[in-house]
C-alpha cells in the first residue's frame, strides 16, 4: 500500500461522516422547532462550533511544539495536526454564516452586550461592540488559516526536496507561531463564549480553553491513531508505547484541567465578590449542580486514576480507546456547563419550555453534526498526503525503530 493511501476503514469512516453530519443538523432543527425557541439552533451551534473547531486550532498548537522539540510522541500524529489544522478553511464557512447571522441581529446570542443597559457593560463598549468583535472574529481567522497554510506548504516542499534549510524554518518560526497562538486562544474564547456574560471575567479562561482543546484532540486522535494502525505504514510505526506516550500527555493535561478548574472556582469563592460569583450561582441550580458532579467525578477522577494505570493501558489497547471515548464525552459536558448556563442566568433551564432535555439534544444533535463535518474534511485532507513524512532526518532520529526504506521505496 502506498503510504498516502487511507486504509478502507478510514474511507468508510469519511462518508459515514458526511452523512451523519447530516443527519445531526436535521435533528437539531427539529428539536429547535418543538423546543419553539428559535435562539436555540444558536446556542446549539456556538456550543458545536467550540467543539469543533478546538480540533483544529488544537491541531496548530500541538504542531508548531512538533516542530519546536522533534519528539517521538508526535511524528506518528504529525500529518493528523497537520490535516487538523487545514480543516480551519471549512470550519470557517458556517462560522461566518454564524457571524453574518449576529450583524443583522438574526442570532441574538450576544444581544447582552450589544444591547445592554448596564453600565459595567458601558465601560466595555470600546471593546465589546458589534463591529469591533465581527473584525476581531475575521483577524483570528485570517492568522490562523495563514499560520496553517505556510506551514502545510513548507512541510510538502521538505517531503519533495529534503531541504534542511526547511527545518530551520521550521525550528525558527514554530516559537512565534506559538506565541502568536497564545494570543489567539486568549482573546478568541473570551468573545465567542466569556461575552455571553459580559459583567464577569477570568484571566485563566484561555489558557483552561488551551488545555481543554489539547485534551479533546489528543482522546479524538488516539482513537483515528488505532484505525489507521491496522494496516500498513502506519502498523510498521505505531506501537503499544506510541499509545503511552499520547495517554501521558492526556494525563499531564487532565491534571492541568483540574487544577485550573479548581483554582479559579477557589479564588471567586474566597473572594466572593459580587461581580465574579454570579458566574457560579448560575450554574448552582437544579440540573447543572448534577452536571457539576458529573465533571469532577467524570472529567477528573476516572481519566486521573484511569491514565495512572500505565500497566493495564499498554496491556490492552481497547481499554486506551474506551477512556478516549470518555474522555470525549467529558469534554462535551465540559463544554456544555461553559455554554449552556450563560442563557439562563440565575434560573435553570428546566422552567423553560420542554425542560432540560431539548436543550441537551439540540445540543448534542448539532455536536455530532459539526463533530462529523470536521471529520470528513480531516478525512480528507489527511488522504492528500503520505501518512508519514518523508525525507525528514529528524524522524530516523525520534524513531529508531523505523525502517526508512518502508517510506523511501512507498
């Protein structure tokens, strides 16, 4: 098999995706339509998009750090960060629309801030206004989608001519790509998701957003990791301690989730500040008191324990991919507890009409459909390269396991 050649399980994968992204949107309309809340398909959307494209900006993240360190741990993910990454080209086409949407006052998700007559919100609108976040939404997108492509181009032209001019590029620039990514994963998630409460703030919100997203894609990439595993290149690189390695970058980003999950929790709740603890009154009601429990004993204490047992992990694959799933399932709770609550403010959504459960499968309808958008274009992108680099020197040196005439005579 030639190694640019996606093996039939992934193939198969990609047109289940595109059909169930379709079918995911189409339940999600209808839930919206019986729920008679028409914001609703918004909410439902934005809580998808964040999903989603945590995927992608993840991916660059975990790239530009490739390229920085060369480590053995993700040259067999490499080509998944940087297919991950392409995908922000697709990924913005229904934001836009989203977007679109906002300027003519169609979704109304932000309409707390763009109509407020708060005078702690009057003090942000040099920042929080709606031309001045539309602009900011299109820069994020620009230096993101230009920061994917370069390094996509530079990644091909390595593979083509071996030019070790080309990983000096790499090495030099990754260090301010990452920075500049700092930047983004600061500013981005406080206006797509910290303005829906605009009278509150955290300095920790994106750097929680930055692990969340490494830790969504880590648990989505093992479990693709082991399909693609199952057949030729990839069975000749992947091994039980490829698995190890990536479940330990899991356990080191679970550990950071929880603690900065706590600390901030800790520092509103000792200061107890009327301008900070609405953030959590808001989700001390009724069914997100469940949720919360959910998140400490799910998002904390299973992977925490679960990713400990190096021994049991590396014996069973099967058992890596069950807490990757679990994982995953987590992170959308996670997700949902950032999102859901901030529509609602200081009552519970079950006194609205239909209670709880629509909302939750809008929610998670509109999940699988952008989940499954993202995926037939990763799918996608990933078959328009070999899945293993080619002409890098630093792979024989990571890897010495491989056997290079595996890719040279591919």
């Amino acid at each position: 098999m030639s190694t640019n050649s996606l093996p039939n399980n992934m193939l198969q994968l990609k047109g289940r995706a595109l059909i169930a992204a379709g079918v995911g949107f189409a339940a999600s309309c209808i839930l919206v339509a019986i729920s008679g809340n028409t914001q609703l398909i918004f909410q439902a959307f934005l809580y998808a998009w964040v999903l989603a494209f945590g995927l992608a900006m993840g991916a660059q993240a975990l790239l530009f750090i490739h390229h920085m360190t060369a480590g053995a741990w993700t040259f067999p993910i490499q080509r998944m960060l940087e297919a991950s990454a392409r995908t922000i080209r697709y990924l913005s086409i229904p934001f836009f629309i989203y977007c679109a949407l906002v300027a003519l006052g169609i979704n109304k998700n932000y309409d707390v801030w763009i109509h407020s007559e708060s005078t702690v919100v009057a003090t942000k609108a040099w920042f929080l206004n709606k031309n001045f976040w539309l602009l900011r939404s299109f820069v994020y997108f620009v230096i993101l989608l230009g920061m994917s492509e370069i390094f996509s181009k530079w990644s091909r032209e390595l593979e083509k001519t071996g030019d070790a001019l080309i990983i000096k590029k790499f090495r030099f620039w990754a260090p301010p790509a990452l920075l500049m990514y700092c930047v983004l994963i600061t500013f981005a998630p406080l206006d797509w998701v910290m303005s829906l409460e605009p009278e509150w703030f955290s300095t920790i919100y994106g750097p929680l957003f930055a692990i969340s997203q490494a830790l969504t894609l880590l648990a989505v990439f093992v479990v693709l990791l082991e399909k693609l595993a199952q057949s030729k290149p990839m069975s000749s690189v992947v091994t039980v301690e490829s698995y190890h390695m990536l479940t330990t970058f899991m356990f080191v980003f679970t550990v950071l989730w929880g603690y900065m999950s706590f600390s901030q929790y800790l520092i509103i709740w000792a200061g107890n500040l009327p301008e900070e603890i609405h953030y959590y009154l808001a989700r001390n009601t009724n069914f997100y008191i469940g949720l919360t429990a959910i998140l400490m004993i799910g998002h904390f204490f299973i992977p925490f324990f679960g990713l400990m047992q190096k021994h049991r992990l590396k014996n069973k694959i099967s058992r890596v991919r069950k807490m990757c799933y679990f994982m995953i399932a987590m992170r959308m709770c996670d997700i949902f507890y950032f999102i859901n609550p901030s529509f609602h403010h200081d009552k519970g959504f079950s006194e609205d009409p239909g209670g709880p459960w629509l909302e939750v499968g809008a929610y998670v309808a509109m999940a699988v459909a952008l989940f499954s958008y993202w995926l037939y274009f990763f799918i996608r992108e990933l078959g328009t390269t070999n899945l293993m680099p080619r002409n890098d020197p630093r792979l024989y040196e990571a890897m010495s396991h491989i056997d290079e005439e595996l890719f040279e005579n591919a």
